[in-house]
C-alpha cells in the first residue's frame, strides 16, 4: 500500500501545472489502489467516466479471476478439467485470444495455461500459505503434463482443450487487459487526457497538459522508484515483481512467478519493467521476461515485439535495452549497476 502511494505521489506532482484543472479519484480494485487522473473536463464528466470504468474493473475482478468461486473463469476451468466445452461472454473470450498470442510469442515464457501448478505453489490464496513446502515431485508432474494455450480450441466463443491440465490463470496480464479497455473507454467517453494506474501498472492517455506524463518505474529493492520515464498519450508502463508475492521456507524465498518448463519458481530476477503501447502484451512480456532471466531477456523482449525494456537480477545488477536507457532517468541517489544488452 505505501509503495503504491509514493508512486501515485510521483505521478501527481509530474502531472499538475498551476493553471490546470485535473480530476483524481481513486478505487480500490485487484488488490491494489487505481489512481485515475483525468484531465481537459469538467468534473461531472470525468466523475461518470470513472464510475463506468469502475464497473467494468468490477466484474473484470469477479469473472477473471483464477480461483475465487463464482467468476467465470473458475467454471471453464472447472469444465476443461473434465474434458468437456463451454461457451465463454465475450467478456472472457479477449484473454484467452491474447493469452494464446503472446504465449506463442513468448516461446512458452509466459504461460496462462498453469494455472494448477500456480495453485499447487499456494499463490491461490488471499493469505499466502506458511510452514512446509508443497511435494516438488508433484509441482514437476503437473508442470510435466505441459498445459499450454496451444492446447485450447475456440471456435466462436466454444471453448475446449485437448490437455486436461490446462487450467487459466491470467494474473499474469489481467491488469494490462483490464487498463487497455479502461482507456478505451475513456477514450469512447469523450476524454482525451488520462492516466489510469493500478499501483504503478499504467495507461496513458493525452498529455500531462503540454508536457509528457512522468512516471515512476518501482524498485524491487526497497521502497519507492529505481527511475522516472516520461510517456507519450498512448505508451503503457508495467512492471512485474517478483518479490511481491512469495513464500518462505528455511530462509528461502519462492516467488510467484514460475518457469512452466520446471514448475519452479524464478529466482534469478527480481523485476522486468516493459514500455508498449498494447498495456496487455507489457503486462505479458513484463511477467515473460522475469522467466527469462539476464541470460535470455533481451532475445524473449525481441521475439515479443518489445523495444522498452528494463530488468533487475537478484544481485540487483539493471539491465535495459539502448532504447530503454536513453529514456529513462535513474534515480540519484541509487547506487546501480546498469548494462546494456538487447534492443
Ligand atoms: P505479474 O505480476 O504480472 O508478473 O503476474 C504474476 C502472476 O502471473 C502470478 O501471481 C501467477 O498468477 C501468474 N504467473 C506465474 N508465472 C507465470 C508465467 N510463467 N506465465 C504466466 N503467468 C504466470
Ligand atoms: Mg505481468
């Protein structure tokens, strides 16, 4: 919660000049606190635009989601476990298209089909679990059945797989999903200037009023920013971390983000930090690039399309394409090292 207030902070001081009128208003929505920013209408309007969004962030929160009774998702993969179809809303359809794609273009990377071996971790749960570890072997059995997007077959909005393992879990792009059809609504609403920010995952629409948007990209090591990049109307910035959401077993860390060729969880990077235009493909590169690790980043950031990009190792050594770095202002009083690899 404090670190998503000091990134709101950043945004807010960058974005508010002394003669413009600004509406903010902030919902509480995917765990996390979304900061809207809307400028160049009057507040009535900007005030029902919010509202509408909000509605839509509220069923996106029930019907995605991975493992909480009730939602849509969690009855196709009921379904899908047992061999059988279903139809989807077209509400659900965009994520397993785009799940689909950007699996494919991740070489497998990035993977919203392991959804099980997500569960077997523990990470299906408000309250992460504590005490001992989950049956490796078993974590490496389900990883071995090789669920993949590959395996499901949509045909209009029927839904049905070939592998039995597959079970979605799309917490890996839901929040790119969800702000990419936020500023489309905005959009269709008549605004032409906003920010939405999901706790330093954003879009942006516009301009700060004759300036860029300046933004604050999260520093996996302690509180606060590694660095502030400014955004055109239309650029989207989302970083995965992960050392949000862990367990801990005799003094080791496992991590929400896994390999879906091992089942394991990643170690070796901390964060991976995207620019794109489509917010839903950064979410997805974001998450596929901390798979990839220092080793691999930059060939992952390539194959997705991925000019903007930003990792940090769990030695805390940056690495960033050329694209990247020219961009980005570093925090001064951080002590980085920083590499330049990719583009
Ligand atoms: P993010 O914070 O965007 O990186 O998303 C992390 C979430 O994505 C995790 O909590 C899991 O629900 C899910 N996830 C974990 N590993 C992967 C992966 N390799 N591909 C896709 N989703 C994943
Ligand atoms: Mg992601």
């Amino acid at each position: 919660m404090r670190r998503a207030l000091v990134l709101l902070g950043v945004v807010w001081l960058a974005a508010c000049g002394p003669a413009e009128v600004e509406y903010k208003e902030t919902r509480y929505v995917f765990g996390t606190l979304v900061e809207f920013i809307i400028r160049g209408v009057d507040e009535g309007k900007a005030k029902r635009a919010v509202a509408a969004v909000d509605r839509d962030f509220q069923r996106m929160h029930k019907d995605w989601h991975a493992w909480k009774p009730g939602g849509e998702l969690v009855a196709l993969n009921e379904t899908l476990a047992k061999g059988e179809s279903r139809t989807v809303s077209d509400f659900v359809l965009p994520l397993l298209e785009q799940g689909q794609a950007f699996e494919a273009k991740s070489g497998g990377l990035f993977n919203p089909a392991i959804g099980a071996v997500v569960n077997a971790w523990g990470f299906h749960a408000d309250e992460l679990p504590k005490g001992a570890l989950p049956d490796f072997d078993e974590i490496r059995a389900l990883a071995a059945k090789q669920p993949s997007m590959a395996d499901v077959k949509i045909e209009g909005n029927r839904v049905s797989s070939t592998n039995t393992a597959v079970r979605f879990d799309f917490g890996g792009f839901a929040k790119g999903v969800a702000l990419d059809m936020a500023a489309s609504k905005l959009k269709a609403l008549g605004i032409e200037h906003a920010i939405v920010n999901a706790g330093g995952d954003l879009n942006t629409i516009g301009d700060a009023g004759k300036r860029l948007w300046t933004v604050g990209i999260r520093d996996p090591r302690d509180w606060g920013v590694i660095a502030s990049v400014e955004l055109m109307g239309g650029e989207n910035l989302y970083t995965s971390g992960n050392y949000e959401r862990f367990r801990e077993a005799d003094g080791i860390r496992y991590a929400h983000i896994i390999d879906p060729r091992t089942g394991m969880a990643v170690d070796h990077t901390v964060s991976a930090s995207v620019i794109h235009e489509n917010g839903a493909l950064a979410d997805a590169a974001a998450t596929a690039l901390i798979v990839a690790g220092p080793d691999d980043w930059a060939d992952v950031a390539r194959a997705m399309d991925i000019t903007y990009a930003m990792l940090v190792d769990k030695q805390g050594t940056v690495y960033a394409t050329p694209e990247m770095l020219a961009r980005v202002k570093f925090e001064t009083s951080k002590e980085l090292t920083i590499v330049e690899s990719g583009g």
